[in-house]
C-alpha cells in the first residue's frame, strides 16, 4: 500500500524515492518525472470546487501509486488557495496508511 505524506514545502520531496506528487497549480494536468508522477489542479473560484478536485486528486494518485508500484504519495499544501485546508490527514503522524 502507498503511504500519503504530507508536505508543506516543495523543498520536502523525498530524496531518491519514487513519488506521485499531488499540488496546486495554474491548470489541472498530469506530469512524468524521473522519480515517478505530478498531478496538478487548477484552482477554482469555488473553495468547496477546488478541494473536491484536490481530494479527487489524491484518490486517483492512490490508484496511479498500486498500478505503478510507487510506494509513496506526496501531498504538498504550501500552494493552496485558502489559508486553511481541509485535506484529511493524521496531525500527530507525518505518514498515514492508504
């Protein structure tokens, strides 16, 4: 099973692992990289919108993770577009079981 790990900077990428990387960007798009896959989207007017999406996200990066046997998934929040997400995740452990 992957892992989902939460990050607040760009700058935590795991180093020499494999990773399906999920952030805010200017569009939705998906994007290969070396060290596996960046699934972008796009900020919308609606908050509700866009954590939907986001969290939409998030589930197909699970999928694209068991499919292509990348043990970590990477949730980076430092580009939301409110101050406080709602993305559900363990504040006492950096890493939850998906």
């Amino acid at each position: 099973m992957a892992k989902v790990k939460y990050i607040t900077s760009p700058d935590e990428l795991p180093a020499g692992q494999n990773y399906v990387l999920v952030m805010y960007g200017k569009e939705y798009a998906q994007m290969r990289h070396p060290r596996g896959l960046t699934i972008t989207v796009a900020r919308q007017e609606s908050k509700t919108v866009s954590e939907l999406s986001f969290l939409t996200a998030v589930h197909t990066a699970r999928g694209i993770a068991k499919q292509e046997k990348i043990s970590e998934i990477v949730v980076c929040t430092a580009t939301t577009p409110w101050p406080t997400p709602t993305i559900p995740h363990s504040p006492a452990v950096g890493m939850a079981e998906v």
